[in-house]
C-alpha cells in the first residue's frame, strides 16, 4: 500500500506566489466480503489515489484535488487553488495567516497482529458462511447477512513550512444481522446496531468461534423477540448498552459540539447547534458523572491518528468534565476564529475534499459501577441494546432513538425480553439525568463510516466507545 509517489518533490513542482502551499496525498483500498441468504455478493477490491493541493492566498485558503500526481498535474492544479483563493480573498469575512497550519513532522501506523494477507479471501469467505449459517437457527430466519470490509489507507501531509507527516492505517467493518418473521411480525437484531462494528485492528479480529457464538446469538435473539411483548411506556429509568450509547453521543454531543457548525458553516445544510460560542466553560450539559474525551489515543477505535489533516498533533483532551462544557469540537482554523480550545479535528474525507471539523473518536469515560450495580438500582425501567432508529432536530437538541432489543428491569432485576424499546429526550435535560455509569468491564469500543457533513458531502470514519449507562426518569416508549 506504499505509494510510489515523491510527494516532497511535488511540492516544488508548486509555482504560484502563495503565502503557504499544502499537499495532501491519499491512498485508500478497499476490500469488500458479504454473504448475504447464502451468497457471496461482494467480492471486488477497489481503490482511490490522489492528491489535494491546498495554497493560502491574502488571507484565504483555496483547494484542488487531483488525481494527477505529476509534477504537471500539480503545477496545474496550485493554480486553479491559487485562483480560488485569490477570488475568495476579494470577498472575505476572515483572514487567516500561516499560523492556522502549524509545522509538524512525524508518522503514525495503526496497530495490529495480523496484516489483510494474513487471512486469505477464501478463509474469510468461509468464516463469514459459516456465520450465516449460525445467524439461521430457525426457519423462521426470513433473511440473514454477515460482512466484513477491509479497508488501508494512507495519508502523507507536505508544506511550505516544513510539515512532514505520514499515517497509515489498516481497518475493517463488520455486521452480522437476522431477521426473524411471523407472517407481519418482523424483527431484525443486529451485532452492534444498524451500524455494525467499525475497529481499527487487523486480522486477529476475526476468531471464527467467537464470531459464529455471536451470529448464534443474534440468531436466537432475532427469534426471541417474535413472541416478545412490547416495551412498555412512560417515565422510568433506562439503562443502555454501549453500542445505543454510541449513536446518543455521536448526534447529542459529537455534532452538537463541532465549532464550524456552531460559527454557522452548516447553517442551510446539517444545521446548527443549540450550544453556542459563550457556553464553553460554563453551561453545565449533564450530570456530575458525564465525562466525555475526544481521544484520538484509544488502541482499536476506529478514528485514531496522530495528526489531523491541517497537521495538527492530536492529544487526549476533556471536551465535558464532571458534566462542564469545558472545549469544542474545533480545529485550528475553528479555535482562531471562535478564541476557544479545541482539538487536531480538521478532517477530509479523502484526497478530493477539503478538511472541516469532524467527530474523531469521542468516548464517554468509564465509571464506578458494575453492571450488575446499575441494574440493581432500578426498581422499574428497561435496559436496551443496539441502535435500530434515530431522529434529532437540526439544532441536536431534541431526539428520538429506537432499539432493537430490551429487558424489563423489575424490582432490581432484568426479567422479560421486550421488543421495539424506544425513549426521546432533550439533549441536555436527557444527560442531566445521568445516575450511573459503569465501570471497564461494561466499556464497548465502536464505531461508523457514515457520518456525513459538509458541501460538498464528505462521509467520514469516527469512533464511539462507552461503558453502559443508567438514565432515571426517561420517556421510553414501545411500537413504532
Ligand atoms: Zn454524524
């Protein structure tokens, strides 16, 4: 996956009279597998290759990629992001200068055992067949599917003022999902929610019995839930797994605390926010148990690096302690424009975008409690597990989430399966609410590909790892 590139020797390729001149290269492959009622139907492997010319012309910052990575085809393409920049700067409500992309140099490679060569095409296949097979303990399995999707990237990061970056990572996607029927009465369960599981790791992943004593699982669950009664509704508490928790934090914190969205960039396309620049350092956005990391550190999780894509090293940092709104969502661009901190979250998706803040890993820390612990203190309430539907307002204020799977919790102790579990909330009041949040044991590292944002579109990789966590007094509803 090495590229062959000469990307520091491209860079004097550049001859524009810029204030700053950036290259980005990036190289992603990806390698697809998926049996679905029994067939494999994804079986290719396709890639993208290119290179994102980025100059700082009076104050602005102009873009273009290209997948001509010829000295010729930079040359060609600085000139068109000189032109953009220079068009830009004539209508401009901000000035930037040299110091919105700071020096950096420095590598990354993504942690693993086992590289894509290790397990051949074939031994995947299997496995990922042999877990269909498992997702079908009934005949009442209406449809079933297992995938998984490798995928390498590599990114190497250039400028006019010394950086010099290269990062390398190697990830995959995984999902096993059933769904159970009786005649109208359909239910689908799911590993990790509709999201599946996104990790950045390598082979060593993909132990063949403990994934087909999941696809069991799922299997059983899917049929379980067919005569399951419905969740019941009203004001009670609710305790929920890490793979619903990472959707919770993802659209009523992650979205909620991006700076540029806060500044209005996202006004007429993904929205605004209900945070606003004057709450950071004093708006109290849960309870005394709620602490939330951007953490790009975290081994495994799907959106870990070393540096953002303005060249910005990335560090732990606290974006709610015990509860307090203390730092944004911001990259350097977004901290000179709004004075807040932030963090290196300055990211494109690929060769052929320009960066914006985005969600990378963003966790909710652990806490005390056991599992047991959190279920023990519920007299009545519903415990639930992995993300089936969502909806929130454009402000990622008020939201609605369905899950797949529930448990009635009674007198201190998790009894019937109950189908179709929902709750809604207010993005503050609903984590206000926080009681209880459980220890490393109940923590689960997840992830997606698919958060979306920008104009135009970049859909972008983040990481959610949460323990289980208990809310008192929520609206949970069932149907739907
Ligand atoms: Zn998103």
């Amino acid at each position: 996956m090495k590229s062959d590139i000469d990307i520091k020797q491209l860079l004097s390729a550049v001859d524009v009279p810029a204030q700053w001149v950036g290259l980005r290269e990036v190289y992603e492959a990806h390698t697809p597998r998926m049996i679905r009622d029994g067939v494999p139907v994804a079986n290719g492997r396709a890639f993208t290759h290119g290179i994102m010319v980025e100059v700082l012309v009076n104050g602005q910052f102009g873009y273009y990629g290209t997948p001509n990575m010829t000295p010729k085809g930079i040359s060609s393409a600085a000139k068109k992001a000189y032109q953009q920049a220079d068009i830009a700067s004539r209508h401009a409500n901000f000035q930037f200068d040299e110091s919105a992309r700071p020096s950096h140099t420095g590598s990354y490679v993504s942690p693993f055992l086992k590289d894509r060569e290790s397990l051949s095409a074939g031994k995947l296949n299997k496995i990922l067949l042999e877990a269909y097979n498992a997702l079908k303990v009934s005949d009442k399995i209406a449809s079933a599917s297992s995938l998984c999707q490798v995928i390498e990237t590599s990114f190497s990061f250039v400028s006019s003022n010394g950086s010099d970056i290269n990062q390398d990572f190697l990830m995959f996607e995984f999902d096993l999902s059933a769904t159970a029927a009786d005649g109208t009465n359909q239910q689908t369960r799911t590993f990790g929610g509709m999201r599946g599981t996104c990790r950045q790791m390598g082979m060593e992943y993909f132990d063949k019995y403990e994934i087909l004593a999941n696809a069991n699982r799922i299997g059983e669950q899917a049929i379980e839930l067919l005569s399951a009664d419905d969740c019941p509704t009203g004001e009670m508490d609710a305790v929920i797994a890490p793979d619903q928790m990472m959707l919770q934090i993802h659209e009523s914190i992650g979205h909620a605390l991006e700076v540029d969205r806060i500044l209005g960039d996202e006004r007429n396309y993904a929205g605004w926010s209900f945070v606003k620049l004057e709450d950071f350092g004093k708006l109290q956005y849960g309870s005394k148990h709620m602490n939330i990391t951007f953490d790009p550190t975290l081994e495994s999780e799907f959106a870990s690096y070393a540096f953002d894509d303005g060249g910005l090293k990335a560090t732990k940092e606290y974006l709610i302690k015990d509860g307090l709104l203390v730092r944004g969502l911001g990259g350097q661009e977004s901290q000179i424009r709004s004075g807040l901190d932030g963090v290196a979250n300055f990211r494109a998706s690929s060769w052929n975008r320009a960066p914006i803040d985005r969600m990378a890993n963003i966790n909710l820390e652990p806490g005390e409690s056991s599992f047991e612990d959190l279920i023990s203190q519920v007299e009545y309430g519903v415990y639930m597990e992995s993300n089936k539907s969502w909806s929130i307002d454009d402000y990622r204020n008020k939201f609605q989430f369905g899950c797949e799977y529930g448990k009635l919790i009674e007198n201190g102790k998790m009894t019937k399966t109950v189908k179709n579990p929902n709750y809604r909330g207010i993005s503050n009041p609903f984590w206000r609410s926080l009681k209880g949040v459980g220890n490393e044991d109940t923590f689960g590292i997840y992830g997606t590909p698919n958060c979306g944002k920008g104009e135009p579109n970049q859909v972008i990789r983040v990481g959610h790892a949460s323990p289980t966590c208990l809310f008192e007094n929520i609206q949970i509803f069932g149907g739907v």
